[in-house]
C-alpha cells in the first residue's frame, strides 16, 4: 500500500490508490505473517530462549537460588548510553502521533476550495491505527492478558518465573506482561509513517525513521525487557492494523458508492 501525491494548482495532495485491491492484499498478507510467525515462535521456543541468551550475561550464584536456574543480568540495561537513548526513542511513536495530530487540526480549519480532503483522511487513517495497534491491542488486550513473564523474570535468566512460549496465556505475569511488546508496537507505527511522506522526501527521511524504528525494537531484547517473539509480533502487528485500517476504509468506501 502507497500514497500518491498529485499536484492540483501547484499544490502538492495526498491520495490514495484507486484501487483498494491492493490495500486489502497488503493487510491480509501481514495478517497471514503475523500468524504464521506467531505459529513458528510457540512451536520452537528456543529460539526465543537463544536471542534471549545471547545478551544474557551469566554468572557463579553466591547462594543456592531456590527459584532460579541460573544468575546473571542483562548488562546493555545497565549501559548509561542506551538507557538514556531509550529513553529518547520511547517517546518518538508518541511525538510523531502529536505531530499528526497537529496537522490534522490544520487541515480540519480549511474550508471550501482549500480543504484537502485526501491528506485529512490519510492522517485520520493513520491516528485511528496508532490507538487501535499499540494503544488498544497491544497495552490494553495482549499485555493484560498474554501473563507471559519478561526474560529478566523468568528462572532461565535469574527470575523466579517458569518461561512460556508465544501465543501461551498460562504464564504468571500479571499485567504489563511481556507479549507483545509495546515499544516495539510503536516502533513499527512509526515505521508506517514513511509510506505517508511525500516522495521526494522518502530516500531522505525514510532510512533514518526504519532505523531508529527497528533500534527500538532490538533494544527490548537486548536489555532483557523482551522475547524476540515480542519484538518480532508487536512491531508486524502494528504494521497490520495500519495496512488493515486504510484497506477497510476502502472497502467500505468503495461499498459505499457502489450503492449510490
């Protein structure tokens, strides 16, 4: 799914495609990858468990740990550097969400000959999947209910929690848990956001926003805070909904004037 900007009186316009076919295509292909995926993490968990491990750093336990199998800590979440730099970029899905926010707000105080009906759409659009994707699903559904603990909370890397694979909502997390992972939820949002710039600032800013976008998301796992599973849903997740909210606006649409 892609915008195209026309020019009307010199003016540049968001618009979307003619056909909604290939929106609908996009939003079920990232659908059918989310599950496929999800599919694979709960079916071999230790891959989850190695991604995990890679950043763990273990260490000779001082007493017998009765509820942990190991000690250790995660030390990139102790770095000075990338915590302040997480910091950071916590907030980046969030302030990019105000900035379209304001230009909503500006287009909606156009009338008439100047309204861009296209843009104010497109930016409608994109709010309504940021609160629907991380907002709703993920913070408010799935990391309420999943009870999946964290890696530093389970006994494999210094916690006292038993582990618990992807899509498993048995675990004894109970709330703020670790599937999926909010962050990373934000992360791909924010990613989206690149389709929505104009092409000729694309190659400019679009690298920089996918880098800092999957930085964010590594980041969880590095320090420990999330599985890659995590990570890996909560970033396609958001990329879903997004590609879901514009291709059933077009259904509908589309439905819409086939009545008229």
């Amino acid at each position: 799914m892609s915008l195209v900007v026309t020019t009307i009186n010199g003016r540049a316009t968001w618009a979307l495609p003619i056909s909604e076919r290939p929106a609908q295509q996009w939003a079920l292909g990232f659908a059918a990858l989310w599950f496929l995926l999800l599919a694979g993490f709960h079916a071999f968990p230790q891959v989850d468990i190695a991604a995990a491990r890679f950043f763990f750093q273990p260490l000779d336990c001082l007493e017998p740990q009765a509820t942990s199998l190991a000690c250790g800590s995660f030390p990139n979440a102790a770095e000075r550097v990338l915590v302040k730099l997480r910091k950071v970029l916590f907030y980046l899905p969030s302030l990019a969400a105000l900035f379209m926010l304001w230009l909503l707000i500006g287009c909606l105080q156009h009338h008439g000959a100047t309204y861009q009906r296209a843009k104010t759409r497109t930016i409608s659009l994109a709010l309504l999947s940021f609160v629907i994707g991380p907002y709703i699903l993920v913070n408010l559904i799935l990391k309420s209910l999943s009870g999946r603990p964290r890696p530093n909370e389970t006994d494999l890397f210094g916690g006292d929690l038993d582990f618990t694979a992807a899509g498993s909502f048995g675990g004894l997390c109970d709330s703020n848990c670790s599937f999926v992972s909010g962050e990373a939820a934000g992360a791909g949002w924010l990613a989206c956001l690149v389709i929505l710039l104009p092409v000729r600032l694309r190659p400019v800013l679009g690298p920089p926003i996918l880098v800092l976008s999957v930085t964010m998301a590594a980041m969880r796992v590095s320090f420990g805070g999330h599985y890659l599973s995590d990570v890996v849903l909560g970033w396609l997740l958001s990329v879903t909904v997004f590609a879901s909210t514009f291709a059933t606006f077009d259904l509908v649409k589309a439905r819409t004037n086939a009545q008229v």
